[in-house]
C-alpha cells in the first residue's frame, strides 16, 4: 500500500534554493529511514514537496507532519521566518 503526501508553503517560494530543497529531501528520506518507512521524493520544486510513502494514509501524514515541524524548525533557526507558514 502506498499513499501520497505534499507540504506546500503558505507565501512565496522559500524552496527556491537548491540547498533548502536538498535539505528538506534529505531529512524525509532520514525519517523514513529511522521510522523503517520507505519513501520516496516524487516532486521538490520552489514551493512544493509531494512524497509518496510505502504504508498507509495516516502514517503519510505522519511523516509529513513531522517532516513539516523539523523542517521549519531548521529554517526558522537559520532565516528568522517560517519555511511553510504559520499553521
């Protein structure tokens, strides 16, 4: 069973550099790795993640949840803003 995921920022295109993307991707593949969860980046563009997870709708959620909260962690501490937009 796979399902299907996306995080798109709420204003602009904070994944315009080519190393927030890579570090966005790279910490989604991490998570599926340490949670024993295949996933895979279908898509990454300037304001777009959309990943396809081996598992079930909840547990894509999941991932994209906390995907979302190290991310904008990550980049609040280096850019003083908000990678996805206030929830």
């Amino acid at each position: 069973m796979t399902a299907r995921v996306s995080l798109r920022a709420a204003v602009g295109e904070p994944l315009a550099e080519e190393a927030t993307r890579n570090i966005v991707t790279a910490t989604a593949e991490a998570i599926g790795e340490r949670t024993g969860v295949t996933v895979r980046v279908l898509e990454a563009s300037f304001d777009l993640v959309e990943l396809e997870v081996d598992g079930t709708n909840l547990e894509a959620t999941a991932l994209a949840a906390e995907l979302r909260r190290l991310t904008d962690k990550w980049h609040h501490d280096r850019h003083g803003r908000s990678l996805w937009g206030e929830p």
